[in-house]
C-alpha cells in the first residue's frame, strides 16, 4: 500500500499473491453455477464455518441482506443489538427493502445482549404485534473494540431461538479474526446460528466479496434473494481466486494484527488525555477517546497526526477515535502513531 492507514481494515490492498491468482483464475458464468473458482470458495467456505453450503456475494452488506430477507418476511422481526453493524450501518436494508423491523436491544461491553432482555424481547401471537422471526449476531463485535464473543453466549441465544421457533444469524464480518483470537476453530463460533456470512475483504485483503453460509436449502433460497438484489455475477472466478487465497493464507497471521492492536492500545492507554477500555482489546479494533478538559478535538488531532506523520486514523466523532490494525501496518506504524500522540498531548 501507498500509505499508512488505520482507519479501517477495509483500506488493504490485495496481496501481490492475490493479484497472480486473479490473473490466472478458471472461470465460468456463476449465475449458471459454472464458475469452478467460486464454486471452489463456497465450499472452501462451507466447510471451515460447518455448513452445508455457501453464497459467495458482493459484500458483507449484502450477505447479511441475503440472510435477513431468507429468514425473514414482510411484517416479521428481527431481535439486534442496538450498535450492531446490520442496525446501524446497512442503510436501514432490512427494513427498507424487507419489510422487517428490528427490535434493537442494548449491548454489554462485550457487545452481548442480556439473554434475559432477549427472550422478554420475543412477541408473543398476537395480531396486534409483528411476528419476532430471527435474531441478528455479530463475532466479532465491531462497536466493542472488534471483542471476540465465546461460543457459550451464542448457545444461550440457540436455546431461546429453539424454544420459540426463531433463526439466528451471526454477521461475521470479522469472524476469522473471533476465530483467532480465541485459538478456537471458525466452526466452533459459528457452531450454534443458523447462518453465518463473512468478509473477504477486511483483514483478510481480498479486493471484494463476503460469503455467506448456512444449510443447503438456506443457501439454495438464499441464491434467489441474491439475484433479487442484483448479486448474480458471472465470471466471478476472478475475485473468488483472492478470496481462496484469503481463506488458505491469510487467517492465521490475523494474530499478528491482534499483537500489534493490543500493543498499540497499551501504549495509547499510557497518554494523559486518552481513554482506551483495554480489557476488551483482543482483536484488530481499538475505539479510544479524549478525556474531558481536552484542548483540541478528535478531528483536529486526527488532521495534526496526518500532518506530522501521514498516518490516517478515525476521528469517529468530537471526542472518539478508531484505529484498526491490518497486514499493512507494521510494528513501526504503531510506534510512530503513539509517538505522535504523545507529541500533539503534551505539546
Ligand atoms: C464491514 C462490516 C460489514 C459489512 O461489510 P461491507 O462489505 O462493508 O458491506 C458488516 N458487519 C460488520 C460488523 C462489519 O464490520
């Protein structure tokens, strides 16, 4: 990459690797099922989430989309977390193009809601009410520093889900990095929800594309909706082939992101003036924020550290910064980042 960014995960680039697969990639019309690379994803896909079957789509987006309107129907509700990524930061897609409202609940520090608060959540039949249908997951959680939620609150969730005939989907954008930094293989978090679909293109460094997973009927209905939103593509062997090599090479160096983000929260949570929750930093996301009494806004520091250092960061609001940490950020990015908020805060 031409520059150091720690806005987010989504700014890397493929992998020189990744373009040489691209250029050579078999591929077919997908929309037919004949492209041999995606069908190669998408049970690469299956088999390492435990899934019958996978739905290679344009992004995580739309992966989450696809689930949501294959769960769910036009008046039915979906139990979220209230800063979840599909509540927040989907464009309002489930309701505005699936007729299904959320019910968002709070989360903890961890980016769990209260199972408790769950089930109370669940309608009862009622024809005043909409028809509770599915509950939406995230792993790991992106508004609670990327924290990477064990199996065991998902099996609660399974539990309530059984008792009252609700799916559960996770939005596992990031699950691989869950995966890592839990040392527990991807199958084990995802072992409990319905259907799961995850990201190519963040820490992973494919160019485009999210998968997503469940049962084999789930998918075969879930290839409908997609051609619905427009996600039949042809020849999309050409950005499966990253994607198989974000699947065979790229997850396990995900710890090397984790080390890093933990080093760079340690040194930021040393600064007067910056607020880090360290105890939830175990992935690749670190939300920090000024103190009260700070003289100079979030985007203000976040222009003067592009000024000393060319390092882009998140100013996610006046007071709130985001840094994420990827294959393009080295050892030395970090240092260079802490240095220069330790020279803008003391100076
Ligand atoms: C990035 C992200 C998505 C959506 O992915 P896009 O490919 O950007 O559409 C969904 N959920 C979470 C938690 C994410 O971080």
């Amino acid at each position: 990459m031409d520059r150091v960014d720690f806005r987010s995960d989504t700014v890397t680039w493929p992998t020189p690797t990744m373009r040489e697969a691209m250029a050579h990639a078999r591929v077919g019309d997908d929309v037919y099922g004949e492209d041999p690379t995606v069908n190669e994803l998408e049970a690469m896909a299956a088999e390492m989430t435990g899934k019958e079957a996978g739905l290679f789509v344009a992004s995580g987006t739309m992966g989450n989309l696809t689930a949501i309107l294959t769960h769910a129907a036009r008046g039915d509700e979906a139990i979220v977390g209230e800063d979840a990524h599909t509540f927040c930061w989907e464009a309002g897609g489930m309701a505005a193009l699936g007729g299904v409202t959320p019910r968002p609940l709070p989360t903890d520090r961890f980016g769990r809601m209260d199972l408790d608060r769950v089930e109370t959540a669940v309608r009862p039949d009622n024809p005043h009410l909409p028809r509770t249908k599915l509950i939406l997951t995230e792993n790991s959680y992106g508004a609670k520093n990327g924290y990477p939620i064990p199996p065991d609150y998902f099996a609660g969730l399974r539990e309530i889900a059984n008792q009252h005939g609700l799916r559960l989907h996770m939005d596992g954008a990031r699950l691989f990095n869950a995966a890592v930094a839990r040392n527990l293989p991807a199958s084990e978090i995802t072992r409990h929800v319905d259907s799961v679909s995850f990201c190519l293109s963040k820490g992973l460094c494919a160019p485009v594309g999210s998968v997503l997973c469940g049962s084999a009927d789930f998918i075969h209905q879930a290839r409908r909706i997609r051609k619905s939103l427009g996600g039949g593509m042809r020849q999309a062997g050409i950005l499966a082939a990253a994607g198989i090599i974000a699947l065979t090479e790229m997850v396990e160096r995900l710890a090397d992101d984790h080390a890093l983000a933990r080093r760079l929260a340690a040194g930021l949570a040393q600064i007067p003036g910056l607020m880090v929750d360290l105890e939830t930093v175990k992935s690749n996301i670190i939300y920090f924020g000024l103190s009260d009494g700070a003289p100079l806004s979030a985007p203000q520091i976040a222009d003067q550290i592009q000024q000393k250092t060319g390092i882009l960061l998140g100013a996610e609001s006046e007071r709130g910064f985001r840094a994420v940490t990827h294959y393009w950020i080295k050892q030395s990015d970090i240092q260079t980042l802490i240095s220069g908020f330790q020279s803008i805060l003391a100076g």
